[in-house]
C-alpha cells in the first residue's frame, strides 16, 4: 500500500471550514486505498500573534519558553483536524512532534531533527488511521519542545515522507504552485510544472520562496518527490523532483528571480596571496552573518577586489566586522552600497544550451540597466544591479526568456509519483558554525561532493566601461564564435573600470580573444589552462562556514584563489592549474569525503 503525505499550511487550515476542506482532501485520497499522513502548520496567523503575545511580556522571552508557546499553535491544528476526520466518518489520530519522537538537537527556535521514530506512525497507519502530525515542533533529548524556525512544517512533512517512504509530499498552500517569477512582481509569471530541486534551492532564497528552503534540501538528500498546489483547488500544482524527472527539453531558464533586499560590501586592495580570503571570510562568519553572492576577479599588480553581498538589515554589523577584517589583512579599505538588488536566471537547460548569458545581459541593456557584477553556477546567472532597476531587469529577462509565454509551451504529462531517480550521493558530517559544534543528525550539512574541472582556460577583460551593454557585445561575439563559457566573473567597478573575466574550455580560449578582441576597449590576459573547484552542496545557504572551511583548506595548503563566484548551492574557486589535484585532494579531507567523486 502505498503512503501519501498531505502538508497544510496556515491559510489551508485557518477556520473551521477550510479544517473541514483539509479533512475531505486527507479522505479522498485514504478512499483511494492510500494510507494517509497529514502535517499542519498552526492556523492562520497564530504563530505571529504567539510571538506579539510573547513580545508584550518581554523583549527577551527565553528560546526554550518561546518553543513551549509557538508548539501549542500546531497542536490546536492537529487536534481539529482529527476531529474533523472523525466527523466525517474515517478513523483519525493526532500527534505533536515529541510523541512521534522527532528528536531534534537543542538550537531552539531553530532546532534541526537528528532522528524520527516511525513506530507509533506505522502502526496507527496499519490499523486503518489517517495520521495527523504537528508540523514545526520536535523535542530535544531532555525532553524539551523545540522548534524547526518559521515555516519549517515544510521540512517536518518532507523528513516524515522520507522516513516512512512515502510515494509523495503534496504541499497544500494558498498558491496552486512555483511561478516563473513573482507573480506580485511580474503579472505575466506563469506556473511550472515541474523543477529539480537544485533549481528550487537556487530560487528559494530569492524571493520565489514557496517553500522552506530546508525541506527541499531535505527532499534532495533522501529523493522525496514534492507536489506543491493549492488547497483550493484540483488542478496540478508544480512536482519539484529529481533531475531526470524535471529536464525538459528544449527549454533553457525555467525561472527568473529577484533578491531586492541585498547589500553589496567590496574590500578593496586585497593582497593577492594564500589565506587571505579566508581570514577575511573568517571574520564575517564568526559575526554570525550569513554571506550570499562572493565575487572575486583575478589581481592587478599584486591587488584585487573582494565584494560580496548580505541581507541588508545585516549591513551595519556585516561592516564592521568588514573593516576589521580589512584592517587585518592588509587591505586599502572597504567600500559598500545598500542599495542593490540581485536579478538571477535559474533553469538546468543551461548546462548545454549557449547564449544564456548572452541573452539575459542583452534584456538587461535594452532597457537600459547598468550590470554592476555578475556571478555564475552551472545553472543559473546573478547580476547585481541598483535596487531602483531591478524590477525593470527582471521583467526585461522575464520577457527575452519567453518565461510569459509558459502557457503556450507544451505542458508536460504527470510523472509516476515516486520515479524520482538521481538521488545523489550525500554524505551528512557535523557543521562546525559560529553556533559551536553540532551533532550529526538527519539534517545535517551535505556536502554533494567537490569538484575538479582542468577543462578550462581564463579570459579576462581590463578596463570595461561600467555602462549598459557592454556585457551584452561582449558574449554575443563569443556565442557567435560558438565558444561555451562557464563560470563569469565581474566585480564592480573602480574608477568607472571593471575587469571581466570568464572561463571556457582550452580549446576555445583563442577563438574567444579573436572575437572579442574587436571590441574590448582595453587589455585583454588569458590563462591557456586553470583549475576549477568547486564545492557543492545541499544546506550551503543554511548553514554557515562552507566557504570559510573551503578557503581555509587551499590557504593551509598555500594554494592561491585566483578568481570566486558562488550560488547557493556551489562556490567555485579558479586556481593555478598546477594545484587543481592538491586543491581536490584537500577539500576532499576537509569535507570528509573520501570517495572518488
Ligand atoms: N507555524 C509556523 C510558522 O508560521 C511553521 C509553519 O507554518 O510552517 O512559521
Ligand atoms: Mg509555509
């Protein structure tokens, strides 16, 4: 027999009718023969209105009494809506989080789940009951309540379906699935039918956040299929899947994104040497401050620019703990702008279709944005632009990728729930964060493995003028040349000068300075062969101090880090092509990973 989890989020479960709806949904499917496991989120706006209540009392509730209050909001729900099954004439049981023993680590407010017993489930599902779980809450192992961090019935739904083997997590919510972009932002966004979940995980933190970022790692790591749709309706919502079951051919970008809320810091004059970065990144970690966008182009005379972006609300303290770690390692000095926004396109055709690059910088001069930096994985493209452009460049890219016209493309028939193939291997070690040492659990960080590509060469471009378009003449001379490119880096400029830089297979490092030649204003340098590594990984995001323990493990070998872009889910590094198998070799130990990857 096969199990369905069923997840409903506040606004599926926020009065007694919509309980009622919830309960006819978790029928349906138990009539269908199907053993049935529901999860729900407290009802409504609870959650919010606990911590108001909180807020009245004191400005510092303490983390464990703050868990003991959020938890009663999803036991009121999971009580209702037992009783509601009930009513409706099928047996029904409800269960907070400690009765099913999901153990979390004590980081209340913000607890992972180290283990769940699926016992007390398993036999209530055998005896005929839809089973109803308290999404969000846990217990640690002295019997505290604890709480997973806001949203996370998600991950409570997606780890309950791992551990049980559920054919499938349907996500009910109040849209009917993932958009192409923010349909708040961008009238046009159309809705898609499937997305890997490297796809997801590189949306989620963007603003297209439907899900909990967590649970999709979570879903990756032990293959869970994903249905997210509306609690209000019958049609399909979008499967979030392996990437087998999410390629579709043809189609380039799957989706754009919007981050509106970032802040971009740049060291300036940082010494071109082993260890540097690492100091520095070092710092910023030990501030408790979560990094996103890392952009570092190869040195001029012995020098070059580090920049990076943050939440912005984390600007202040991002800057001083920026101009301590400057003043440490040397640097001339530290420069900042709040207000940015990073723009990404997102989609797994990238990896064999050219031009990408080329067509989402051409959107982006047309309407007449200036590209203030530019960073890449193998799935997706992030540029930095003024926060007063951004929505202009994303309808801009939004458009040029026919993402508007998602209904007119031929939608996909529904995949066999539970064909999700491609689940990588992952192997969980403890995450040393700023928080002091975690214990190994379920939920631990996954480093999906490192890489080494010696494929590659480097062309940089000195003196590019920082105004529209000239990125936009630059790729389209090497998409006609017919050149691949990989990863991309610009900084920002200095001087009204930025330095461009790109990689692309050996090969094809000639033919791409022959192209662009003609129109590089200035110098251009190439390295006929590099190293790339990268480390990818699920929880990079989440999680602080991958990128610290990366640049830590090549400065203690003395390797130099040439170049850096990032995503959330991988950080690449360019390196002398002489150290590529010693940089591997390294992050391998440090990231235990002891495999041939
Ligand atoms: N009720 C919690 C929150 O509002 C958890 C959830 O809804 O996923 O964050
Ligand atoms: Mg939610």
């Amino acid at each position: 027999m096969s199990l369905l989890v069923q997840k409903f989020g506040g606004t599926s479960v926020a009065d007694s009718n919509k309980i009622l709806a919830a309960a006819r949904r978790a029928i349906q499917a138990h009539h269908r023969g199907e053993q049935v496991l529901v999860v729900v989120s407290a009802r409504g706006h609870t959650t919010d209105e606990l911590i108001a209540l909180a807020r009245e009392i004191t400005d510092r509730p303490p983390a464990r009494e703050m868990d003991m209050l959020l938890a009663t909001g999803e036991q009121v729900s999971v009580a209702l809506m037992a009783m509601a099954i009930e009513s409706l004439g099928v047996p029904a049981i409800s269960f907070t989080g400690a009765q099913i023993g999901l153990v979390t680590d004590s980081f209340h407010t913000k607890a992972r789940i180290k283990n769940i017993s699926n016992d007390r489930m398993t036999q209530a599902l055998a005896e005929g009951k839809i089973v109803i779980v308290a999404g969000f809450q846990g217990m640690d192992e002295n019997y505290n309540i604890t709480t997973l961090g806001r949203g996370g019935s998600d991950t409570t739904a997606v780890a309950l379906a791992a551990v049980l083997g559920a054919s499938a997590c349907e996500i009910y919510t109040d849209v009917d699935g993932v958009y192409t972009t923010d349909p708040r932002i961008v009238p046009e966004a159309g809705k898609i039918d499937r997305i890997s979940y490297d796809e997801m995980l590189e949306l989620a933190s963007l603003g297209a956040g439907v899900m909990h970022s967590r649970s999709i790692e979570f879903a990756k790591k032990y293959g869970v299929p994903i249905h997210v749709r509306s609690s209000f309706s019958d049609a399909p919502g979008t499967w979030i899947v392996g990437e087998q079951d999410a390629r579709r051919l043809g189609v380039a970008v799957t989706g754009a994104a919007l981050a509106k809320d970032e802040a971009r810091i740049t060291i300036l004059g940082v010494p071109d040497r082993p260890g540097v970065v690492h100091l520095l990144f070092q710092t910023i970690a030990r501030a408790n401050i979560v990094v996103d966008m890392i952009v570092q182009n190869v040195a001029t005379d012995g020098a070059t620019e580090v920049s990076f972006t943050v939440a912005r609300g984390d600007l202040a303290e991002t800057l001083r703990a920026a101009a301590a770690a400057a003043n440490e390692i040397g640097a001339l000095g530290v420069t900042h702008d709040a207000a940015v926004a990073k723009v990404s396109v997102i989609g797994l055709g990238m990896r064999t279709h050219t031009g990408v690059a080329t067509a989402m910088f051409e959107a982006i001069a047309a309407a007449g944005i200036n590209i203030q930096m530019i960073t890449t994985s193998e799935i997706k493209i992030t540029v930095l632009v003024d926060r007063a452009a951004a929505v202009g460049a994303l309808r801009a890219v939004h458009k040029a990728f026919l993402l508007d016209e998602v209904h007119a493309r031929p939608q996909l028939t529904f995949f066999p729930a539970g064909s999700t193939t491609g689940a990588m291997k992952l192997v969980p070690l403890a995450d040393p964060d700023a928080n002091g040492p975690r214990e190994q659990g379920m939920e631990d960080l996954v480093i999906a493995g490192v890489e080494l590509d010696e494929t590659q060469g480097r062309i940089t471009l000195y003196d590019v003028p920082d105004r529209p378009g000239y990125a936009a003449r630059v790729f389209q001379a090497i998409a006609d040349a017919g050149v691949f490119v990989d990863m991309i880096v610009q900084n920002v400029s200095q001087d009204g000068q930025c330095v461009l830089s790109f990689t692309a297979p050996r090969d094809a490092v000639n033919r791409a300075v022959e192209a662009i030649t003609p129109i590089a204003g200035g110098q251009i340098s190439i390295e006929p062969a590099m190293a790339k590594l990268s480390v990818i990984g699920v929880g990079m995001r989440t999680h602080t101090g991958v990128a610290t323990r990366m640049f830590g493990a090549l400065a203690d070998r003395s390797i130099n880090i040439n170049l850096i872009n990032t995503s959330e889910i991988r950080i690449n590094v360019g390196t002398d092509v002489a150290k590529g198998k010693e940089g591997l070799d390294c992050l391998r130990k440090v990231f235990a990973l002891n495999h041939e990857s």
